[in-house]
C-alpha cells in the first residue's frame, strides 16, 4: 500500500469514528439535558455538542473521533465517562459563564 492510500484510510477511519462519536456526543447531551432539567432544550444541545464548543477542549473531529473509538471498542458507558470527564467540566464553565453574561432577570424565567 502507497503512503498516500495509507494515510486516506487512516483519514477514512478517523472520520468514519468522528461520525460516530459526534453521535454518542449528541445522545449523551440529550440524555443529560432531561435528566437534569426535565425537558427538551435545543439551543442547549447545541451549545453542548457544537464544533465552536468543542474546539476550545480539542480539534473538534479529533475528540470525537476519540468518543467514537471508545465507543467502539468499550462501549457506551466507557463512551459516556469520557464525555463527563473531558466535555462536561467545560461546558459548566462555559454556562457559568454565559449566565453572568446574561443573567436571568426575577420573573423572567
């Protein structure tokens, strides 16, 4: 195999394991989200799983082609405490954040 095939196999996977992990990224924001607010929040899902988000932890495709190969290989609980461990603590920085920026007004929700 040609240094050239190599490396766009090696690029294949590593997209085809972004792919998958961005969607165990997307489960484990949505699965979270009701569990600890007790609905649907879209916006938030986003802030959760965006590339703009993710890009501040790591390369947004390489961390999720991290989430994906774990999932691969360990599965979705393996998958899911990678999540909690790398992603969640910045992203509950970046709300704290977001909420002095913004805070809610006494009445307003």
């Amino acid at each position: 195999m040609t240094a050239s095939l190599s490396k766009q196999r090696i690029s294949n996977e590593v997209l085809s394991r972004a792919w998958i992990g961005d969607a165990v990224l997307s489960l484990w924001a949505r699965l979270r989200i009701l569990k600890e607010d007790g609905q649907l929040d879209g916006e938030k899902c986003i802030r959760m799983t965006s590339n703009q988000f993710l890009s501040t932890i790591k390369e947004p495709s390489e961390l999720e082609a991290e989430i994906g190969k774990l999932y691969q290989h360990s599965g979705l609980d393996a998958a899911f405490a990678l999540i909690e461990r790398s992603v969640l603590p910045a992203f509950e920085r970046q709300e704290k954040n977001r909420r002095k920026r913004n805070p809610v007004k006494p009445g307003t929700g």
